[in-house]
C-alpha cells in the first residue's frame, strides 16, 4: 500500500498444513486449531493434515468474494500458474508436478485436474493411537485418493468428495482403481532424488 503496488500485485496466502498436534510439547500453542470433521492433523497426510484455505488478490483480475471449494490445488501449481500468469515461460529445464491453473485464479469454472498430486511423508506422525498415521505414499487423481507403502502393498483407497473424512476405504471393492494409482505413484516415487531416510522407510515398512 504505501509503494502504491497493491493494486497491481498478485498475492498468494495459504497454509502449509492442518493444525499442529496438541501433543508437540513445543508447538503447544500450534495446537489449538481443529481439522474439523477432517481425518489427521499435521504431519498426516489424511485430508485434515493436507487440506488446507487459499487466498489469491488481484484487483480487477481476480473475482473478489470468490470461493471455490471443490477445486483440488498443490503448491507445485504455483510456479506454472504464476509463470502464466506474469506471461514468462516455465524453464525448459524444469519439468513440474504442477499445472497451470490460472484460468481457476481469473475467475473460471472448477474443472478435473490433468496431473495427479503426490505426496510422501517418511517421518513420524503423532496421533497413531488416533488413526493419523497412513501408509507412506498418497496419490490424489481425480476424486480418488490412494495410500500405499513403498512395496505397493497397505493400500487405502478413499472417494473424497463422498467421503472427505476418510473412514469408508474402498481398496477391496475398486481393485482396478487401486492398481492404477499404484502404478502412477511407483513411478513418480522413481523420480525422485535419492533418500536415505527413503531406502530405511521402505525396506522396514516403519517410517
């Protein structure tokens, strides 16, 4: 505001994660919000410790009072987003995980995505006792969402927009849709860079 830029600058705001575990003895204070009927808290890669507001201003370009909640966004959508938006090219080099959905920001109609969302969390996750804790790797493709370890087994398959929850799991009944995710997400895990904390997980099974 006081550089007159605000009017012609595009801002991003979001949270990184759900709310921190009431349990971390130091982040006591982190713990105070809630995941509501969401499964999972931070660290979890259950919807209540992924899914997370997004905030995006641009006068004149992005609809003010716009709320889109059926629209499933990633961090790693920013960077084409943005590169479009600022009319730049993404890097010939760079090869993302993310799509360009600045339409989505100037106001368009919520479409299908065209590229899953993956996530890999290797680390411990307070909250076992309460159900928190999935298997390793998770893959978000359409209105799917599989869980599944490094071997390809323990999987959890969950319809999100019927079940945001997460308690219904549907892996025995979707058998076709459980092997398709599987195999995107085996293959995405291969092209990631090299992990000790990786080769330990997935040879014990134990994060």
């Amino acid at each position: 505001d006081e550089m007159d830029l605000a009017e012609n600058t595009i801002i991003v705001f979001s949270s990184d994660n759900g709310p921190e575990d009431y349990r971390i003895s130091n982040a006591a204070n982190g713990g105070v919000g809630s995941p509501g009927p969401l499964r999972g808290r931070k660290r979890s890669m259950y919807e209540g410790g992924i899914r997370t507001f997004g905030l995006v201003r641009w006068p004149g370009k992005v609809p003010a009072g716009r709320v889109d909640e059926t629209s499933v966004v990633g961090a790693v959508d920013f960077l084409p987003t943005i590169c479009s938006l600022a009319k730049v090219g993404v890097p010939a080099s760079v090869n993302p995980d993310g799509e360009d959905l600045s339409g989505l920001w100037l106001g368009g109609e919520s479409k299908a995505r065209a590229m899953p969302l993956h996530w890999e969390w290797l680390f411990n996750v307070q909250g076992a006792e309460d159900g928190y804790v999935p298997p390793m790797l998770a893959i978000r493709d359409g209105d799917w969402k599989l869980f599944l370890d490094h071997k390809g087994g323990s999987a959890q398959l969950y319809h999100i927009p019927n079940d945001p929850g997460e308690s219904n799991d549907l892996a025995a009944k979707e058998p076709e849709v459980v092997k398709a995710l599987s195999a995107k997400a085996l293959a995405w895990v291969k092209t990631l860079p090299p992990s000790a904390a990786r080769e330990s997980a997935a040879a014990s099974g134990i994060p």
